[in-house]
C-alpha cells in the first residue's frame, strides 16, 4: 500500500514537472521567434543586430 501511495505521489510529480517544462519550452519558443521577428526589422532597415554578450 505504501509502495503505491509513493508510485503514485512520483507519477503526480512527474507529471506536473513536464507540464512546467512544456510550458516554458513553449515560452521560450515564443520569445525565441520574436527575438528573430525584430532581428529581421532590425536588419530590414540597415540597423546592426547586437552581438551576444
């Protein structure tokens, strides 16, 4: 019984640990493309993109 309240408590872990992950996978994703979107307005009007610091 104790061996499947903490299986179970793990797989509730689990779970919510990848719906974080997917939901800041998604975020970055997001602002991934927007950092491209203005990189390519920079660019389209002669500005230098930035380098990485």
């Amino acid at each position: 019984m104790v061996l499947e309240l903490e299986r179970a408590c793990y797989n509730e872990m689990e779970r919510e640990s990848m719906e974080y992950f997917y939901a800041d996978e998604k975020e970055l994703q997001r602002q991934r493309e927007r950092i491209r979107q203005l990189e390519n307005i920079l660019t389209e009007n002669g500005i230098p993109v930035p380098e990485e610091s």
